[in-house]
C-alpha cells in the first residue's frame, strides 16, 4: 500500500494503540477502502465489504451497513472468562 508518509506516521500512531473505533473520512477514491481493510487485517477485512441498496457488494459507490458493523463487533468483542 503506497501511502503519504503524513498519513503513514497517523496510521503507524493509530496501529500501536488501535482505538475501540474509528471513522475514516475524505474525498472518493482516496483510498478509505483500501485504508480500513489493511488496518482491520486478514481475518476482519473478509467482513467489511461496501453493499448497495440491494445488499449487493459495491466497492465504489456502497455503504457498509450497521448490521456489518454489528458481525464487526460481535466478531472482535473480548470473551471474558
């Protein structure tokens, strides 16, 4: 992933203490996509594809819905024992 060395430094910061979330914002085509797929890894960015209304993968125009969000967290929660 080519990335602005600014926004690398942020993303780096970000790794090493990866907050509960995070919003990613900017102009389309950017890269956002691409973004949050490398910082929630392999296994979490199987989850995480933009849909159109018609649930639909849509990685240009889509949303990701509360209810991948919901998979998201359901996924990644720690299990206390």
């Amino acid at each position: 992933m080519l990335v602005h060395a600014t926004s690398q430094k942020q993303l780096d910061m970000i790794m090493r203490d990866m907050p509960q979330s995070l919003l990613l914002s900017g102009k389309r085509g950017v890269g956002l996509y691409t973004i949050a797929r490398n910082l929630a890894g392999r296994r979490l960015a199987a989850e995480i594809r933009p849909q159109n209304a018609k649930e639909q993968t849509d990685n240009e125009n889509g949303t990701i819905s509360v209810e991948m969000i919901r998979v998201l967290y359901s996924t990644t929660r720690a299990k206390h024992t």
